[in-house]
C-alpha cells in the first residue's frame, strides 16, 4: 500500500498551484484546483514515496503542464534531468 504525502503538505501545494494554474490559465482557482486534483501530477505528489513535495511549487507546476501538453508528468525536464 502506497504511503500518501501529509495533507497539510498537500494543502499547501493544492493552494499554490490552484494560483498558479488559474492565474496563466485566466480560470477561476476553483476551477483550476479541480484540474490539478484530477491529474496524474497530483497523484505523484500524494504519493509520499516519491517524495515530490521536496521540489517547488513552480517544479510541481511545471510537471502538471507537460502532463497537460503531453499526457505525461515525467516528460518535464526536472523529471528527465536534460541539461539545458
């Protein structure tokens, strides 16, 4: 059984990025905290194994886009490690 992240830690991510994604999306953060709670990046990030919550909102942020744009969390560059 998968070990889920704290929810005050979760709390703390679901607020930054429902901001996040409804300032560059112009949605409202109701609307944008449906969208990040139904992804697989939020999945990752309750997964308390794989200890996302170490990285930061933007990182997390940036992983839910590429899931947007690709259908893939792990496709972010953070995730991949490419250089730059």
């Amino acid at each position: 059984m998968t070990k889920r992240t704290a929810p005050s830690i979760l709390q703390t991510f679901d607020a930054e990025l429902a901001r996040l994604i409804a300032q560059n999306r112009e949605i409202s953060e109701m609307d944008a905290l449906r969208l990040f709670l139904a992804s697989e990046t939020h999945a990752m990030l309750a997964d308390d194994d794989l200890k996302l919550w170490h990285f930061s909102p933007l990182v997390i942020y940036d992983m839910w886009e590429n899931e947007e744009a690709t259908g893939d969390p792990r496709n972010s560059l953070y995730i991949r490690g490419d250089e730059v």
